[in-house]
C-alpha cells in the first residue's frame, strides 16, 4: 500500500461538509481484496480491539487494505476523544487506486491518526507489535495542545449555535467570529472593542485601586514596595495579615495571600518579584468569589477554593497532592476542568504556616491548605454561585468593569458572602482581569455550569444577528469570470463595498489587492476577514474545491453557468462531464436554507442539481417554454427568461422586464452566451433580495471592456476592422464564440488561438474542428504553459483539427502570443473582424490596448 498525496481539505468539499485528510491510497492486486483466510483482520482487532466494522460504501464490494486505513484513521481519533464520526472510500479509474476521506477536527490531529493508522495495518501486515495505548495518548495529547481551550471553545459553540460563522486566525485563540464588515474578534475571553489603555490599566493593579476606589467600589488598603525590608514595614503598618503579588500579574502567579509572619513574607516577596513590581496589601477575610461581567450585567459568580488536600492518616502531603492530580479532570494547561496542584516553595511555605512539611503524614480529615490563592490556575477548585448574588454585589461588580473600561471582565472580590452587600461586611474588589478564564463557570468543581459564552455573543451581535454578509458564488464550465463581475458591479450599485474573487485576482472596492488565478479557497477567506467588505463575490473553480474544500461554510446564493461538454476532464480523477457535475454541485449543496440556487434550465447536468439545494431555486433559460422552465413556473417559483426584446424575472402572476437594450453586455441581445450571464446574475441579483431600480442601473453601467471583463468578449475598433479578445479554453466556448460572431458582419475573418495543454487530446483538436467552420484564417501559437505536453505537441492537435475545414483556407504558426497578435493586426483591413483567444490574459489585453491606442 502506497500513499501518493495527502490533502487537508478545510471546507465543505466534494464528499461532505466536514473538514477532512484526503489521500490517494494504492494497492496491489492482492490488498484490494482482504479474505479473511489471511488473518489480517484478526491480527489488526488484536492490535485495536475497539477498530469497529470494516466495511465499504458499496455493498459487495470487497475490502481492501485502503478500507482498513480509513477505519483505523477514523477509529483512532474517536478513542483519542476527538468528535469525528465521517469517512469514505472511494475507488477510481486506475485500478487499484482508491481516495480515502477521514475526517478531523483539528488539522494536524487528523494528519497524525493517518501516519499512526499507516503503522498500524503496517504491523498487522508484518505481524509486529503496536502499541495502541501510546498512540491514543500522542493523539490525545495533540488534540490538548492544538485545539481552542475550554474558554474560546465555549465562546465559538455558542457562535455555532446561533448560526454565525467563525474562523481561528492564529494557533491560540485569536478568533474571528462573522464575515467583512460584520466581523468582530476574540483573544480568548477579550473582545475587539476594549481598549489597550483598559487592559493596560486592569494590569496595573494599583491603578486599578485607585479608580475603583473613585467609583465607591470598596477595595483595600495597600501599596507598592521596592524591598522586603519595605513591604514587612507596610504589613506591620496596615496590619496583619497582608496580601503579597506583582502589580501586573495575571492567573494568580505570583500572589500570596494571608501572610502572617516574615519569613512567609520574604518567600512571597520574592515569587512576586520575579514576575514584576510588588504590591502589598491588606487581607480581607473571607472567600474568594470571581464575578464575570459581560456587557453591562453580571452573567455568572464562582466561589473559588484554594488548591488542597484531605488528611487521610497514611499518607504523606506529597503523596497526596500525587493522589488529587491523577484525576483525569486535571491537567497542566487549560485545555482541562481543573489543573493540577503545584508544589513548590509557596506551598513548602504554606505548609510551613500549618506546622507541616511535603513529608508529614495529616491526620484523617484535616484540611491542608496548598496555596491560599485560589486560581483555577494553580490548582484550585469552584463552585456555582450565581444564584446567590446579592443585587448590590452585582452592580459593584458591573460599575468595576465600566470604570476601568472592559467589556468582558472578571471581577475578583474577597467577603465572607455574596449574599450581602460589600460594605456590610467589610468585603472588597481585590483584582479586575482583562482576559478572564471561563473554566469555572463552564464546569465548576460543584453547582451547575453556566453558558457564559451564549453571553459573550449575545454581546458581540444583537438578537438577530449572525454577522454574515450576502455571499454568491459562481461555477460553471463557462461564463463564470463575466458572471461574478456583473454581480459585483450590481451590488456596487446598490451602494455596497464588494469583494470579489475570480481567475484575474482579488477585488475589494474595484481595487485589486491580488493577482493571478483567485479563484480558489484561500483567497475568498482573505476576502471574508476584510473589514471593508459588505458583500462577496467569489469565483469557485473546480481546482480550489478539489485541494481544499470551499473558502465558507455556505453562501446566499449558488450561481453554476453551465456544465456542458465540461473542462478539465481527466484531471484529479474528475473524468467525466458527471463527476464534473457532482464537484460543480458543492456549491449548491451549500447554500443557506434561507438562500437560492441559480441555475441553467437548459442544461441538464445542472438543472439536476435543484434536488440536492437546501434552499431554493431560481432557474434561468432563454427559453421560457423549456419543460424545466415551464415546470418551476407552473408550480410558482422564480424563473429568468427572454421574452421578446426583455429579459424577464417572474414568480407566479408577477413580472419584471429588463428590456436588452438597455444591457450593453448583450449587444441588445445578439450575443447569445452573454444574454447567459446576464440571466444568471439578475437571478442571483433577486436571490440576495436587490430591488429592481439597482439591477437596471448596474446592467445599464456595465461595460465589458478589457478594463472591466479583461478577456471576456471585449470587443474593439481597429483601423476600421473588429478585434475581438477572449478567454475562451474549450469546445463550449468555442461554439458561443462561433455563434457570436455570426450576428456580426465581417468581410474575412481570422482568429489566433492556442490550446492549453493539460486538456485532453479530442477537447484541443475539437476548438480547432468548430473555428475551422467559421473563420478564414487561423493563426496558431504555443501556450505559455505547456502543461506537461512536449514543444509543438499542442499545435500539432490544433491542426489535425483543422483537417477538412470547410471554411479555413489559410493556417499558420507563430511562435509567441504576443507576435501572433501583431502578425493578425498587421494583416487587418476595414470591415474584417479578428478573435483574439489570449493566454497570459493580463499581458496579452495590454498588449491589445497598445496596439489598438496606437491605431
């Protein structure tokens, strides 16, 4: 078994909405076919008992080793504690040659499970030891390390559950919750909208007194200090005990409370001035109680415990402490419930304190304290208390928070209960954190969790809304490049800020940012993290969907052109105009229920895909009596058509007429494939709800010149002659060109053409067979980029194309695009007409407009 290529596919893809590891898998004969004579299924279930069913998706069809990768990647992600539930197999045209689709959860947790499945069926094969256990926990392990903390993670769920989508923008927890304009951003519990002055000052936590204690917010008393010798004088001035930490500490590092003696004080002096400045103040007595304050109201309170342990009478403190972190709840980072207890010389000298050392044996039922901080962070435990808090405590909590100027805060207060008013018992605010942990409230050690990421994004976007802005994207064999521009244009008229992507680059406000073939994944997420865009248009080409998935989890509107004879067959196991139709459809299989699917009637390999839209559907034909057409309208749903001199939107007894005159695309209607476009971009215009006025002033504005639609028909004057440029690559394409061209007048015609070389060899020489029938002269030249074929191989089809042409009578082959152009202009003379088919499409329409400037 050989594995060829390993994709991570990061959208909603050819086999499912998950993300998921694409491999090619090759087998030889035998390992296409796994009997069970051989004992390899026995041998793999007594290395991985709980592997589970080896099966495949067809029924009867036998199972191969490739079957086995995939149930033992799936398998062992599932036992890691990963939510993975998808996988597939799928053989393709090359015997013995078979996809296999895992998913995943976290990228690089996915990737490791397929190298740990390849060891495993590896052993079995070889009948060697594997150490399952071991890789569950590298896997599990990976999982901790790479995923978003329970925090972040609680914050996106509650994104997830109101439909708004999210994208992690850094291996932490820098988040991006909505799209464009919409957008907001998260670091963990930190939102985009609080200051760096309020985080700087919820840091200082002297500072932080002080303004509180403006607010009427009680806090105690206390002071920086530059020595020990200082800070055991302070103690002494404001009284015993006292509370040791850094001024800008965080999670509790550094902080030591409840001192009551010097030699603790000097230990605690010196944790808190490794991290920084130090602050000694009073000790409040009491327990210490986080408050969370979202927006302006208090959303959940925790008491918080110091990390300790329970006597049992045999064994040691240490030995304890060993006992308590073997819960599987606790961890080293943040990824758990709970952490585990530190032990070190803060909780030697706490021990201290309570007349023990790490090697005393506490009686059964004696409390030992570890730390008298009680983060979560280093060790400690909560409990729910929400429910208890008293209305004054709260709006103490809430007017800290607005004082210092946190949206999001963590409120530390130190009072015997929440139950009562601060002052009544001379309970204070000792602490205000910018970035606070949700752990405890999430799942607390006792009482019941509460969702506090629903309120964080209830504060970030208002009832209602989902932070998504319109996006259509476009597909299709043909017409997808002229397509999305003229959408993009009609959403620009309509006062939007558009981004669009397609196959010359990226767009935001008609400015390109990108250059080059954009139409792919990665280039529509750098569109949707644009905060200046208000709608988005993306160009969605076969390439991007097959090495990533979809750039967006779903879209408005779905617009696929055409399918027709298809392109690019041959290529990634896409070999037929059917498998071109079931990638093409993703799109469509990812609108918005609350969306539409625009598709071509006449086509049947497109007019097939309305079943699998899980919104609606707006077909569009020139024909409105086509018998889909005829059908949809019948049962009162919205149609595009052409009728008489207007195209027409209709739904049930209601018209709307755009009269083709006023399109300038169209040529008042003669150019049959762009009357298309313009149909598909008026149907995805009235998906995403454009009001009628816009569309007739965006159709009447836009041009199709090289500098708007660069190679999309761009039709030019030329000393008296008609030069026509184009990207069209296909035999399709070739018939509409062919088509248009003969509603325009001309008293010779010839056309300059090459051929990509990654088509197969009856799609190049059937470009030439249809131009040989329309066009006098033909001039051929080499693509820039061969693709894989050898000098010359290209033309020579392009000519075996052209034998028996009933109208060619001159051909010839100029080596170089750009020379080719020059030698077909010079030959013009008025009256003629020209069909430019550029390659290098940028270049080749500069080149063009020179030579057309320069008459």
């Amino acid at each position: 078994m050989e594995v060829s290529r390993i994709r991570a596919l990061r959208g909603p893809n050819l086999w499912s909405r998950h993300t998921a590891i694409e491999a090619i898998v090759s087998c030889t004969a035998p390992e296409c076919e796994i009997a069970d004579p051989v004992g390899l299924e026995a041998r793999l279930r007594a290395l991985f008992p709980t592997i589970g069913a080896l099966r495949t998706a067809v029924p009867g069809v036998p199972v191969s080793l490739a079957h086995l990768l995939e149930a033992a990647a799936l398998a062992l992600q599932a036992q890691a504690g990963c939510p993975v539930t998808f996988s597939r197999t799928s053989a393709t045209v090359d015997p013995g040659v078979f996809q296999v689709v895992v998913e995943y959860s976290e990228e690089e947790v996915g990737r490791l499970a397929f190298d740990l499945a390849r060891e495993l069926i590896d052993a079995a094969l070889h009948a060697r030891g594997f150490d399952v256990d071991a890789a569950i926990t590298r896997l599990r392990e990976t999982d901790e390390d790479v995923r978003l903390g329970p925090s972040t993670g609680a914050i996106v769920d509650a994104a997830l559950a109101r439909n708004i989508p999210y994208r992690r923008l850094t291996q932490g927890s820098m988040v991006q919750f909505g799209w464009g304009s919409r957008q907001r951003r998260i670091q963990a519990a930190e939102v985009d909208s609080t200051s760096a002055v309020s985080e700087a000052i919820a840091q200082d936590k002297d500072l932080t007194k002080t303004l509180l204690r403006a607010a009427g917010v009680p806090v105690p008393i206390g002071r920086l200090v530059a020595s020990a010798d200082e800070a055991w004088a302070v103690a002494l001035e404001i009284g015993l005990p006292v509370v040791v930490k850094p001024q800008d500490g965080n999670q509790g590092k550094g902080v030591t409370v409840n001192i009551v003696d010097r030699a603790h004080l000097d230990v605690a002096f010196k944790a808190a001035a490794e991290i920084g400045d130090v602050m000694v103040e009073k000790f409040l007595p009491g327990s210490d109680f986080r408050l969370l304050v979202v927006g302006d109201r208090l959303v959940a309170a925790a008491r918080r415990e110091p990390p300790h342990v329970i006597g049992d009478g045999v064994h040691t403190v240490r030995e304890l402490v060993d006992l308590v972190n073997a819960d599987p709840r606790r961890g080293t980072g943040h990824a758990t419930s709970l952490t585990k207890i530190r032990f070190d010389e803060i909780a030697v000298a706490r021990l201290q304190v309570q007349g023990l050392a790490p090697d005393s044996v506490p009686e059964k039922g004696r409390r030992v304290i570890l730390r008298n901080n009680a983060n979560l962070s280093t060790g400690g435990t909560a409990a729910d208390v929400t429910d208890d808090v008293h209305p004054e405590v709260a709006a103490r909590a809430v007017a800290a928070a607005q004082m210092i100027g946190l949206h999001i805060c963590g409120v530390d207060v130190v009072c015997e209960t929440v139950g009562r008013p601060l002052e009544e018992q001379s309970g204070g605010v000792v602490e205000v954190n910018a970035a606070p942990g949700l752990r405890m409230h999430l799942s607390p050690s006792f009482g019941k969790g509460r969702n506090v990421g629903e309120a964080m994004i209830q504060h970030l976007f208002g009832h209602g809304d989902d932070g998504r802005i319109p996006v259509v994207a476009v597909t299709g064999t043909n017409g997808k490049t002229t397509t999305a521009r003229l959408i993009a244009h009609l959403f620009a008229t309509s006062g939007l800020r558009v981004g669009m992507t397609n196959t010359d680059g990226v767009y935001v406000e008609g400015r390109q940012i990108d250059s080059g073939d954009c139409s792919g994944p990665k280039s529509a997420r750098n569109v949707l993290m644009h905060p200046d865009v208000d709608a988005a248009v993306f160009e969605t080409a076969r390439g991007g969907v097959l090495r990533e998935g979809l750039g967006f989890d779903r879209c408005q509107v779905a617009v696929v052109t055409n399918i027709g004879s298809g392109d690019h067959l041959g290529l990634n196991y896409i070999t037929t105009v059917e498998d071109l139709a079931v990638l093409k459809r993703v799109i469509v299989q990812n609108v918005a229920q609350s969306g539409y699917a625009v598709l071509n009637a006449t086509d049947v390999n497109v007019a097939a895909m309305a079943g699998t839209c899980p919104g609606d559907v707006i077909f569009f034909a020139a024909d409105r009596h086509h018998p889909v057409m005829a059908t949809h309208r019948a049962q009162g749903k919205r149609t595009v058509y052409v009728e008489g001199d207007a195209l027409v939107a209709a739904q049930g007894a209601w018209r709307e007429k755009l009269l083709l005159r006023d399109i300038p695309l169209t040529r008042g209607g003669t150019i049959g494939f762009q009357v298309e476009n313009a149909m598909a971009a008026v149907a995805a215009a009235w998906g995403v709800g454009l009001d009628w006025d816009t569309v007739r002033r965006g159709l009447a504005s836009f041009v199709n010149d090289a500098d708007n639609a660069p190679g999309r028909f761009n039709v030019m004057d030329f000393k008296g002659a008609t030069v026509i440029a184009d990207y069209g690559h296909n035999p399709d394409a070739m018939r509409a060109l062919v088509a248009a061209v003969d509603a325009m007048p001309a008293t010779r015609r010839a056309v300059v053409i090459s051929g990509a070389g990654d088509r197969r060899d009856d799609d190049i020489r059937e470009q030439t067979q249809i131009l040989g029938a329309a066009f006098d002269d033909v001039l051929l030249y080499q693509d820039a980029a061969q693709r894989g074929r050898a000098d010359g191989e290209v033309i020579a089809l392009l000519r075996e194309g052209l034998r028996g042409a009933t109208r060619t009578r001159h051909v010839e082959e100029i080596h170089g695009e750009f020379i080719a152009i020059d030698t077909a202009l010079d030959r013009l003379k008025p009256g003629e007409l020209c069909l430019v088919l550029v390659d290098q499409v940028e270049e080749a329409m500069a080149h063009l407009a020179r030579r057309v400037a320069a008459g």
